[in-house]
C-alpha cells in the first residue's frame, strides 16, 4: 500500500482496512500486521480508556515462550496510540501523533498466547498527553478492578491487586498532537 495517502487504501478511514467487528483494527498497518493487532479483541473501549486482548505471536517470543523484552515498548507505542484515539472516530494523520517518550517497568515475564493490554489516558494539557498501559494476564480478562478505578498519582508497586490481576508490566507513554 506504499503511495498511499489517508483516505485512499480501501473502504477504511485510513491506509488499513477497517477492522472487523470486536477489533482493534484491520489488517494493512505494519506494525499491526506485525503484532496480528487486527486478531486483538476489543474489551472496552471508551473515551480515553482502551482495553484489548492481545496476541502473542511466535516472532515476538524467545525460547521460553516470553515475549521478549524488546517488544513490549513496540505494544506500549501501538496501545498508547489507540488509547489516545480512544472513543473518538479516528482520522488516520489528523493529527499526527508524535511519542516523545516511553517508559517500560517490568513486574513479570509476560507468556502467551495472549495479553490483556489496558490504556488510559491520565492527562490531557494542549497537544500533549500522558498515557498509562497495563499488561496483565490473560486468564480472567473480565473487567479489571484497577482499570475502572480512579487514575492513581503514583506508579503501582506491582504486587497483585487481586486474582488474575497480576501486574505485569507497567508503561507510560507521553504522546504529542502535531
């Protein structure tokens, strides 16, 4: 799809293809496509809160069927950025949303097949707006007692909040509207 510009791949409002019912997107973004993010299942999905059950595919795993550390930024990048556009009809380029920077803790290897990812947007000031992302477990991807809560002011220690609510990578990402 190289020459393409927003508006102009296909039926979709953007480069991919609109995402099928229950989907984070459609198949055609390379990162996306990477990441099988057009596979992730939406779980929620509000105005600055998003939350998706996302696969782990082999290319993304080292021999311990982890996914490898390297990778979790690539997933923190592509969820803040959805996050942002959450509960909003997303325009592909308007704006442009530039990372200025990213920041990964890690609590626990993450194994697979699947991840629940959560997002929320914390601030929001002009152009620029902070996002949190969660990794948790996969097993028990009902709602996530701390992702309803309040926005916390401090990063969470990284013990279990309760059953299957395990934390186990905690990111923040700092995106500015161009």
């Amino acid at each position: 799809m190289s020459g393409l510009r927003a508006g102009e791949g296909g039926s979709g409002p953007g480069l991919w293809a609109p995402p099928a019912p229950g989907k984070l997107i459609g198949p055609g973004h390379a990162i996306g496509d990477f990441l099988q993010a057009d596979r992730w299942d939406v779980l929620e999905k509000r105005t600055g809160c998003l939350r998706v059950l996302a696969s782990l595919p082999s290319a993304v795993m080292n021999l311990r069927e982890e996914l490898f550390g390297g990778f979790a930024p690539t997933y923190v990048d592509f969820v803040a950025l959805h996050t942002w556009w959450a509960g909003q009809t997303p325009r592909p380029g308007h704006p442009w949303l530039a990372t200025l920077s990213l920041r990964c803790e890690y609590f626990a290897p993450i194994r697979g097949p699947h991840v629940v990812i959560e997002g929320r947007v914390l601030s929001r000031s002009g152009s620029t707006s902070f996002i949190e992302v969660r990794f948790v477990p996969a097993e028990g991807a009902g709602k996530s007692e701390a992702f309803t809560e309040k926005p916390r002011s401090e990063a969470p220690s990284g013990n279990a909040r309760s059953p299957g609510d395990e934390l186990l990578v905690y990111a923040t990402a700092t995106l500015k509207a161009l």
